[in-house]
C-alpha cells in the first residue's frame, strides 16, 4: 500500500504547485513555466507507475494490448521530461544569478516555453521506440505480461545505455557543477550586500528588497535539484552498476 500512498500525496502536491505557479503573480516568472511543466512531468509518470502498480488490485491495464506499449512510451518520456526540466531551471537559474545583465534578455517566459516544448518534443522523437519495440505476450501460466518484442533485446539494451546517459550522468554532472557554481554566487553576493548596507544603509535595504524574490526563486531551485539528486541516487546506483 506504500506505493499508492505516496502516488495519492504526490499528485495532489503536483496539482497544487502547477496552479500556484500558473494562476498567481508566479505565472509572470520565466521560472515558474519550468516548474509547472515539471509538477505535469512528474504527475504523468505517477501516473504511469500507478497503472503499472494496478495488476496488484487485478486491474492489469498494463498487460493490454496497446496499453502495454502505450505506458512503457510513457514512462520514459515522463521520466526524461522530469530530469531534463530539473536541467533547465538549473541553467536559467545559473545565468539569472551568474549573468544578471542577460537576465532579461534571456531569462523570459517565452523563451521558457519554447525549451519545455523542444524538451518535450526532443523527449517524444528519441523514445517513441517503445511504441514498436513492447508487446503482450501470454506465459505458459496463461497470463499475459507487457515485455520486449523478441528480436529487439539487442536494441533496448543500446537504447538503455543511452537512456543512462542522457537521464543520468549528463544531467547530475551539470546540475551538480551549476549548483557549486550559484552556490558560490550566492555567498558572494551576500558578502557584497553586507558591504554596502555598511556604506549606505538606505540604498542597501532597496537593493536588499530588490533581490529579495531573486534570491527565494534561486533557494528554491538548490531544494527542488538537490532533493531530486538525493532522492533518485538509488535508483540511480542500481543504473550505474548495470551499465558497468
């Protein structure tokens, strides 16, 4: 029952950050498009493992014919729109506070959009593999099970490698770098704004203000990457060691 539990709690905070994020004064924030898109992302592949879960209540949609090859596509296009969007708030994020003079050049919600729909599209090019490569096959026990075309084996397991890659070790070697790198930044600032509220206490407190929402966007961004790194290392172990 823990698996349902924490798809339920899941999908309801998912649901609640996409509307704080796309109904508030958020929805103005070039930040807040890759954080919704990110609460879509990962409610799609709660989604995704809770159909997978459903043979345990004999409700196995998975095991159905187009269905099967329906939810593994799924499962990995959900899977690659998580990390990759992680990815890119973690970059916008990098040049807000590392380039501030390009800020508003490039850091814009249009620009936002675009990069969650060439993410996604990206996402739906490299993995619509699944679509051909899974079938429903029925086992000598009579029951049917969501497995590998025969003949493709050789296929998946190239895909997979690159699949490891391209959802695991690209993307925790730049949010890593990028995080050390705003981290950096970020004390850096602060001993600066110590500087000048020293030399001038008013104009300190309006540039103070001024960053304040700068500031709490990028502090979100080091909780909501670190604890995607945290909570995903072992899954990621297990990954790694197969690939090896």
């Amino acid at each position: 029952y823990f698996v349902p539990v924490i798809i339920f709690i899941g999908f309801i905070g998912n649901t609640t950050s996409f509307v704080v994020f796309t109904s508030t004064h958020l929805r103005k924030l070039s930040s807040s498009v890759y954080l919704a898109a990110l609460a879509v992302a990962d409610n799609g592949f709660l989604l995704s493992v809770f159909i997978m879960w459903s043979v345990h209540i004999d409700w196995n949609l998975h095991s159905k014919p187009g269905w099967c090859q329906l939810f593994v596509f799924l499962t990995y296009f959900f899977s690659f729109l998580s990390v990759w969007y992680v990815v890119a708030f973690t970059v916008e994020r990098f040049i807000a506070v590392c380039f501030p003079f390009k800020r508003n050049v490039i850091c814009t919600v249009n620009k936002a959009r675009i990069v969650v729909s060439a993410i996604a599209a990206a996402a739906f090019l490299f993995y619509n593999f699944a679509l051909w490569t899974t079938t429903v096959t029925v086992t000598s026990e009579g029951h049917s099970e969501c497995r590998p075309r025969a003949g493709t084996i050789k296929i998946l397991q190239v895909i997979n490698n690159i699949d490891t890659v391209i959802t695991l070790i690209i993307p925790m070697v730049i949010i890593v770098v990028l995080n050390v790198r705003i981290g950096h930044r970020m004390k850096s600032m602060r001993g600066q704004m110590k500087q000048i509220l020293g030399r001038c206490p008013s104009t300190g407190s309006d540039a103070s203000r001024a960053g304040n929402v700068s500031t709490q966007i990028t502090n979100m961004l080091l909780v909501v990457s670190s604890t995607f790194l945290v909570i995903n290392l072992p899954s990621h172990a297990f990954r790694v060691h197969h690939f090896l």
